[in-house]
C-alpha cells in the first residue's frame, strides 16, 4: 500500500519510515524571499569628520563670554584658552631666511643677552650665538642698539614662507635685519658639537643677568686632539664692533680631553657641566675645576640634559638607551689640566674608574628605537623629558613609568641618519623639529596633535632655538614688538627666522 501523507513528515522508501520535515523536503522547489526594498537615498554624501580648529575670533569671543578659564575640547583631551590661542598662532607662522649666512649656524644657535657698548653708551640688547661644522662661532646683533657700526655687515632679511592670507601683511611688515663683525668671533680647529645658555633654563630658576650672558661651548675634536669645553661670557659690556680684537677675553677653555665630545650641558644654577664622549659620560665641577667619571659605556653619549633639579642627568646612547644617572654619587675625581696663556695646552685623559660596573646596574634606562640625538627636560614637572631618535622619532618620557616606555608621542616626521633637533616653546605648549624631508613640524606638547607642518624650505635643518619672549629695557628689540612667538632655525644653507603674528 502507497505511504499516508502525514503533515509535518516525509516517508522514506528505503528506510521504510517517516522522518520529520525540518529544512526544505528532497525535490521540491526552492522559495525566493522577495528582495527587499533599497534604502532611501541619503540627501548627502557622508563626509570625513574633521575636528574644527578654532579660529582667532571665536578665541577672542569666548574669552569675553567665559573668561580666560574656559575649555576647548582638543582630541581626547582639554586645553585652556591661552593654549588654544597658541595653537592658532602656530599654526599660520611665516618664515624669513637671512642673505649670506650660509655655514654660519649649521650646528648650533643659542640666544643670549648683554649691555652694548655703542657711540651714545651703553644699551641692553640681545644677542644670537652661532657655531658651525667648520668649527666658527658667530655673534649677531638683534637690537637696534647694534645698528650703523662701520666693521659690522648687514644681513638682510628674505621673505621664504607665508600663508596666501598673511602675504599683504608680510610684504608691507617685513622682518629686522641683523649685524655681525666681518670677522668670525672665534675660529676653533674642530666642529662646534653644542651651544648652551648658562642657567635660567626653567622658569622658576634663578635669574641673575650674569647667567644669561653666559653660554658653554663644546667642540668634538679631531684626529691630533679630542674634544674641548670653553665658556663664552657676554655678561659685561660687549663691544661688537671690536668684538673680534678681544675675543680672547671674552672665551675661557674650561678643559681639554682625549676623546671625542659629542655633547655637553650645564645646570641651571651653572656650577656644574656634564659632558659626553665616545665612552661614556663625565661631570666636570667648575668651582674646583676637578673633572669625574660618572658613566662608562661602550657606546656614545650623543646628547644631555640636566632635569630641573640639577641631581639628575640625562643621557642619550648611540644604541637607543636613555639613562638617568644621579650626579650627587660618589666618583671619581681627576684634575682639569687648565693650562694658562703661557703654558702648552694639556689634555684631560677620561679613563673608567673600578665601580662603575655596579653602578650602570643600578642606573634607571629607557629604550628607544634608535640613536638618542636630542634630550629637552619640561620645568612642569620634574619627572617629564622630551626624546628624539635618529629614525624619526619623538616621543615624552616620565621618569615614574620607566616601565611603560613613552607617555606621549609625536608622529609625522621623516629622517633616518642624521641629527633630529627639538625646540620648545617658553611656556611648554608647542613642540618644534625639523627631518629629513626639510619639513618643519610643530606639535601640541599636551595633545600630541600636530599643529603646523610645511616644507618651509629646500634644506635640513640642523639646529633650532626657542628663545624667552620680551622685550629689551629700552624697547629696543626688532623681534618681540611685533610678534607673537619666534624660533630660529639654522642649517647648512643658512639661519631662518619663524614667527607668529
């Protein structure tokens, strides 16, 4: 007998039984669900969200609405209205470069200040320190004070970047001029490795006038002799125009070494210089000029940084370490061999002493991805340094989470194999570098968003100073009248100047 239809089940002839029907029955026809509807068409294409930069104007009416403590919002995180001011102003900076100064700031810029003599007496004025490769150290003039002196040479200032909005502005404004002596200020037979201000480094430090008339030298040495530190004192009257004929009075050799110096710093309160060399590091006490080991390793220290308070030093190896040595440790002491004006010159030999073996054991590092060229220490906070890296990269450090390696990092730049500098802002907003793609960056310290990024011109630059705003005491200064900010910039093809407005 044929098998019964039951609903909900299929009879199967070779099994000889029914089986419930739970997905489609063998042989019958497949059903098509009817295709559903489109979505209605959208009004608009989406667009990319972006985060709205605030503009000057709405800077200025918020601050009228709210007061200078109101809030913008900036990422993942908050900013005052001061920063958000700071960010606009560096985001639309123009630049200038300065005619026939080419291999004259390559190497290192620094800005200091001190009392001029002139033909009406004696003016205040500042004044910006050069060093080159070719082992030259310059002096310009930035004030009006320095003006018409018949042995200085004029350098005229040259419009290479500006915003299309601020062309009318910059054409019509332009930049001051600056003088130096024909001559060079000092002649040293090795490249100028650094330039750095004595003291007054951090905002609350001590502010003596003579301490930011001072500057430290180092030079890196050469096959027939290591590398030298000398201390150059514009802290009493300075006569520019005669400043070539007594230079000698105006630079002291602190010391002669047999190795080679690739970087030295001060502290703020100018007691003490640390210097670092092809093996290691070595502190160099100028009240008693006694020279002591405090860090022996197989790789170069090619950068330094005191930290605020003076105990602690910075250094960043050739193999991506960042060590943070404690100066206040015992060690081992040798003598300066400062050789008088009458006597041969005598070299300092660095040799390690017996503890420091134990001593790198207990010595806090942190690891970075290549060759440590720059150190910056932030006067916020003790604990937070700023790093950069031959292979481009950026990033802030907190000395209380060595473990997690960076808190903030600064992404964009290019560069491979050559010196990264970096230059903050007095306030300690704004991060400025320039790589290897001859870009100029600029970053939110805070934030770590970058703020301005432009080919500014077709070189690499090689040294930077962020130099303190204000104004000299007879308002004679060129470049804080009219400006909000200003950086300098020097390379191989010459010394730039960039500001806000």
């Amino acid at each position: 007998m044929p098998p019964k239809e039951l609903p909900g089940f299929y009879y199967d002839a070779e099994k000889n039984r029914y089986f419930p029907i739970t997905g489609p029955i063998p042989g019958a026809a497949k059903r098509r669900r009817p295709p559903s509807p489109p979505p209605p068409p959208l009004a608009d294409p989406p667009l990319t969200r972006r985060r709205k930069r605030v503009t000057q104007s709405e800077l200025l009416r918020a601050r009228e609405m709210y007061g200078g403590g109101v809030m913008f919002s900036s990422g993942n995180s908050k900013c005052t209205f001061r920063q958000q001011c700071q960010h606009a102003q560096a985001s639309q900076p123009l630049g200038w470069s300065y005619q026939g100064t080419s291999s004259m700031a390559d190497k290192a810029v620094e800005e200091l200040r001190t009392v001029v003599q002139t033909p009406s007496g004696l003016r205040e004025s500042k004044v910006l320190v050069t060093g080159s490769i070719n082992g030259t150290v310059r002096l310009f003039g930035l004030g009006t004070a320095l003006q018409n002196f018949e042995d200085e040479v004029e350098y005229l200032s040259e419009l290479a970047w500006t915003p299309l909005r601020k062309l009318k502005v910059a054409m019509k404004s332009g930049l001051a001029n600056i003088w130096s002596p024909e001559t060079a200020f000092s002649n040293f037979s090795s490249s100028i490795t650094c330039i750095k201000k004595f003291g007054h480094k951090f905002r609350d430090a001590a502010t003596t006038y003579s301490s930011v008339g001072r500057a430290l030298v180092a030079t890196l040495g050469s096959r027939g002799s290591g590398g030298s530190l000398y201390m150059i004192d514009l802290s009493l009257t300075t006569d520019l125009a005669m400043v070539s004929l007594n230079a000698y009075g105006k630079i002291e050799r602190l010391g002669s070494y047999n190795r080679t110096v690739w970087t030295a710093d001060c502290s703020s309160d100018g007691t003490q210089v640390a210097l670092g060399a092809n093996n290691g590091a070595a502190l160099l006490n100028l009240e008693k000029r006694s020279l002591s080991w405090m860090y022996h390793c197989k790789s170069d220290v090619l950068s330094q940084q005191f930290m605020h308070s003076g105990n602690v030093v910075l250094c960043g190896l050739r193999n991506g370490s960042i060590v943070a040595i404690d100066v206040r440790q015992r060690h081992r002491n040798f003598p300066t061999g400062l050789a008088s004006p009458g006597t041969a010159r005598r070299t300092v030999p660095m040799l390690p002493a017996t503890h420091q073996a134990d001593k790198a054991k207990s010595t806090r590092a942190i690891s970075m991805s290549s060759a440590v060229c720059s150190l910056v220490a932030l006067s916020s906070d003790e604990n937070y340094f700023l790093g950069s890296s031959m292979d481009g990269s950026i990033k802030l450090f907190d000395l209380r989470l060595i473990q997690k390696g960076a808190v903030q990092s600064y992404v964009g730049h290019v560069n491979s194999h050559t010196h990264l500098p970096l230059a903050v802002d007095p306030s300690e907003t704004l991060l400025m570098s320039g790589g290897e793609d001859s870009t100029v960056r600029i970053w939110s310290i805070k934030t770590g968003e970058q703020v301005f990024e432009k080919r500014v011109a077709d070189t690499l630059f090689t040294a930077l100073c962020w130099p303190e705003s204000g104004l000299d005491v007879d308002r004679s200064s060129l470049f804080d009248l009219r400006h909000s900010w200003g950086a300098w910039m020097g390379s191989r093809d010459g010394l730039y100047y960039m500001h806000g407005t």
